[in-house]
C-alpha cells in the first residue's frame, strides 16, 4: 500500500498542474484535500481490526470509484478537483500488490464480499505488510 508520501507528491504534482492552467491556487486545493486526506478512512479499518493481529476487514469507505463517478455528476471547479484528486489517489492505490481483485476499489465489490481481508480481493500477509505504514508515527510517514 502506497504510504502518505506517495499520495502527497502526486497530489502536488496534479495540484501543481491545476494552478498552472487555471492560475488559481484555490482550485488546487480539493485535489489536495482528496488525494492525500481521504487515507483518514484508514481508521475505520484499524478500530474495525484493532482486536486483530491480521487484518480482518478491508471497509475503506473513501477508497472507492464510486465517489469519483458521483463526484463528477456535479459540474463545479470544487467537485472536479476532489474527483481528480481522488482519482488519482485511486490510480496510485491500485498498484498495491496486497490487491488481488481488479476491481477492489469499489466499494460495491467489497461490500458484495462483506468487507472481508481475504482472497479473492486481497493477500492477507502482503496487506497486512502494507498496513504496517500506519502504526508508525507519522514523522515515518513521510
């Protein structure tokens, strides 16, 4: 699982080229907020599994294409940000290797397998390594 400091310099990048072209820092800022904090959903996750060694459930409620598509029904510089950001936070995420089923990041898939940490979505032992990232402190993040 990509840690913070990925999401963060793509992010940049992307929100970088959205002050370039439409000169306005302003609309940087969902692409910002959506590529790097929707990993605060993490926390479902870690007190869904806090009782676990390894983890059980895979909820990320944030971490989902369906947000994206629903984001993008909207026609404002606001929702277009947060969708790319988001979008690209997506892209990004989708090459954990701990992922094994292509369309692990939507919610609706997850949710048709209960939520659950297990093949087909994921390789437990690889997402658990993956995971590792946030129980350090954050000053390890990036």
């Amino acid at each position: 699982m990509p840690r913070p400091r990925y999401h963060t310099a793509l992010s940049l990048a992307l929100a970088g080229l959205v002050v370039a072209r439409t000169h306005r820092w302003r609309d940087a800022l969902p692409v910002l907020v959506a590529g790097v904090l929707v990993d605060l959903d993490h926390v479902v996750d870690l007190l869904a599994n806090r009782a676990s060694d390894r983890p059980t459930w895979v909820i990320l409620p944030l971490h989902a294409w369906e947000w994206v598509f629903a984001l993008l029904t909207r026609h404002t510089r606001t929702t277009a940000g947060l969708a790319g950001g988001l979008a690209a936070h997506l892209a990004l995420d989708q090459t954990n290797r701990a992922v094994t089923h292509p369309f692990f990041y939507w919610i609706a898939l997850r949710a048709r397998y209960g939520f659950r940490a297990d093949p087909p979505l994921v390789h437990p032992e690889r997402w658990a390594h993956g995971s590792r990232w946030m129980s350090e402190s954050p000053q390890q993040w990036f």
